[in-house]
C-alpha cells in the first residue's frame, strides 16, 4: 500500500525487496553507478530497440534517480518511481532542475500512472523483477502504451568476472531459470559486454563491500588487479 510503512525497513513502502547496498550506502552506490559503463553500451543497446525521443519514460526503482537526467534530456517526461523514501527523496533533489522529471514514492506492485500511458520503461540492476514478481509486471502491461517497450537491465550471472563473483555470493541462483523466466513471459534478450571502470583502487574495494559480504570482498578486491572490472549484463525488454 503506498504511503504504508513496514517498520523493519523502515524507509520502505510495502512490497520493496530489500536493497541493502543501495539502501545503506548511497553514495557509495553512486561511484558504483559512476563507473557503470563508460562506453554507454547499454544505452546504445535500448536506443537501437525502442528509443525515447519525445516519449514518456518510466524508471521503475529508480533508487536515487541516477538514470532520470539522462532519460530527461531526450524524452518528453520522465518518472522515477521508487519505494524507498530516503531514495526517493534524494532523486527528487537530482531532477529539481528539470521541469520534464518527476519522482513517486511507490513499488512496481502498485504504479501511480493510469493505464496506458508510458512508452519506454527501464528497470535496471532489478532484482525485484524475477520469479514471484508478477503483479509488478501487470503492473508494468497496465501502464504501457501499445508500441512501447519496457527493458530490464540485469547481470549476466553466467559470464564475466562479475557473474563468477555474484554465483559464489548467490550459489543457488540459476541463469537457466532467470533466462527462461523471462524468456516464458514475452522478454527478449541483448547480451551487452559491459565493464565498470573506476577511477581509483578506494573506489572498487568500498563498492565491492557494499556489493558483497566483508570476507569475499576483500577476497575479490585482492584477486583483481587494475581499475576495470569485466561485467557482461542482458538487456531485456518486450514490445507492447
Ligand atoms: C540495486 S538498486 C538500483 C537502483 C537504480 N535502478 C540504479 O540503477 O541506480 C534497486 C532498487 O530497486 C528498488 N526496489 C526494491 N523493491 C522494489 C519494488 N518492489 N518496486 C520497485 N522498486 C523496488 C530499491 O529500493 C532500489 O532502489
């Protein structure tokens, strides 16, 4: 229920996977973000499927809105929507400038837009759309227009360095089944060979430690030399 708090997470309206990485540790979060692709590949990869020129865009867990400048300078509006209220708050602060962008404290289970009136979703790093996430992709089939595309921007946990990293955090999760998941409700796939670049050694080692429990951080940040880091993601997205 939006505008509901549970009090465990205290920040978060109900139905919000907890994200403790970005949750407790945004701006460490933003270096992370800051390194993500510098060769912008994933935006050349959606441009190519369904740009965003004159559009109504949705960002859903838009965490601190790091994506909705870039969003905003092409599209017609841009929403940002984002159950955790501190975040939501912070990217609020981000669009202030740009009359084009707006921010809702709300979880992909319950969209505050009416029906049929986005034309490019974007849900990126969304670990909230997975198995058991179906009444937030209803959600999404309510509120897109026809010729829309709704994309979801998540690790390739099968390859890369990173996807070696996450499969040791996570040992039970299964490519196969994220794939088929996605695959069994209309979603296509662009395997993007993204890389994370940092700009010092401090700036890795803090974000993989938000990233990962202390022991295989400090393991991971050991093991690798340099400043890039090797981390192939999927673009999904499905046509409506
Ligand atoms: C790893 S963060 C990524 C944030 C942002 N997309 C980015 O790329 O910077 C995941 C985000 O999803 C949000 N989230 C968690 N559960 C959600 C839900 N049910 N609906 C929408 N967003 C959710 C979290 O609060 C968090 O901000």
């Amino acid at each position: 229920v939006p505008g509901e708090y549970v009090t465990n997470v205290s920040q978060a309206v109900r139905g919000a996977i907890p994200s403790p990485n970005i949750w407790n540790s945004p701006d460490i979060y933003e270096v992370y973000n800051r390194a993500v692709d510098p060769d912008g590949l994933i935006e050349s990869a959606m441009t190519e499927i369904r740009p965003w020129d004159g559009a109504a865009v949705l960002d859903v867990g838009c965490g601190t809105g790091f994506h909705l400048p870039r969003f905003a300078a092409r599209a017609r509006t841009v929403v940002g929507v984002e159950p955790h209220r501190g975040l939501a708050v912070r990217a609020r602060d981000r669009v202030a400038g740009l009359p084009n962008a707006s921010v809702r404290n709300a979880g992909a289970q319950e969209l505050p837009l009416p029906p049929a009136s986005v034309d490019v979703a974007h849900a990126r790093w969304a670990y909230f759309f997975g198995p058991g996430c179906e009444p937030g992709l209803a959600e999404l089939a309510r509120v897109m227009r026809k010729g829309g595309a709704a994309f979801v921007v998540d690790i390739d946990a099968a390859r890369g360095t990173y996807g070696r990293w996450f499969r040791r955090h996570f040992p039970r999760y299964e490519p196969d089944d994220v794939e088929r998941f996605w695959s069994g409700r209309g979603f296509s796939r662009r395997r993007v060979e993204m890389r994370l670049a940092f700009e010092s050694r401090a700036d890795l080692a803090a974000v993989l430690a938000i990233e990962f429990p202390a022991d295989l951080a400090a393991e991971f940040t050991a093991e690798h030399a340099g400043l890039e880091i090797d981390y192939p993601v999927n673009v999904r997205w499905k046509y409506y």
